[in-house]
C-alpha cells in the first residue's frame, strides 16, 4: 500500500508536469491563429477532448470549424436586445416584396408574468441580492427555496 508521503511526490511531479505543459500549450495559442488553436477552439466548443478531434478526418475538422466560425460570426452581429441580425433587414435581397421579414407581436408568459409579480415584491434594499426565480413547488417551504 501506498503511504500519503509517497503519494505528495507523485502528485507535485504531476503538478509540474501538467503545469509545464499547459504553459506550451498557452504559449502555441498566443502565438496567433493556427490549425492547433482551430482544433483546440473546436473542442472547447463541443465539449470535447482534443484527442478526439484529432482523430476526425481534415474534412470533419474543416465543417466543424467552418460551422462554428458561422455561428460566432452571427452571433457577433447579432442584435442582445431583439436577437435579429442586419442581413435580415437587407432591402437588397433578390425576393423582396416591399414587406419586413418579421412583425412585432406582444408575447404573454405566466412565468415571467410570475417572476414580475414576486419582484414587485421586494423592498428596494432587497433588490441588489434577492432575485426571483421559478422552481418547483416541492423545493419551497414559507416561500423560499428549502436549500
């Protein structure tokens, strides 16, 4: 059996190790844009070791890259405030009827309509760390969440 003083050293010499060598990796990041930071930026946005990236095909790689550079692309133009993007609006497009491509309709939800109510509810020293938020009804006990 393995005591707890000759498991420190094996830890720190793992410490080093993976500190050393997350460094390199840092260090070929900053360098700018390379196919290492395409595959890297494909992982982290699928949730998945670069290992398993690297055994996809060119082509995988290619389309992955392709469709989240899409996705951040849009994103960045996208408006935060109706989530509508400038294209949408372009009166140039071939198909045009004169007509804009969405309407603004008045949407109703019980839930925010509930999350309002329990906020007009609290006291204006209250309003900076309690925030209104929906749970189940087994979670609340004298109208706040049991944990």
């Amino acid at each position: 059996m393995i005591g707890i003083d000759e498991t420190k050293d094996v830890d720190l010499a793992t410490d080093a190790t993976l500190f050393a060598l997350a460094a390199a990796v840092e260090h070929r990041l900053a360098a700018g844009p390379s196919a290492f930071s395409a595959q890297c930026d494909i992982a982290a946005a699928y949730g998945l070791p670069l290992s398993a990236v690297l055994r996809w095909s060119l082509d995988d790689q290619a389309t992955a890259l392709g469709h989240l550079t899409h996705q951040r692309n849009t994103a960045a133009k996208t408006c935060p405030s109706c989530g509508t993007h400038e294209g949408l609006w372009d009166r140039d497009r071939e198909h045009d009827d004169g007509r804009d491509p969405l309407v603004a309709v008045l949407h109703s939800c019980r839930g925010c309509r509930l999350l309002s109510e329990k906020g007009d509810q609290l006291q204006d020293d209250e309003r900076g760390y309690l925030h209104p938020r929906l749970v189940p009804p087994s979670e609340v006990v004298d109208g706040t969440e049991w944990w």
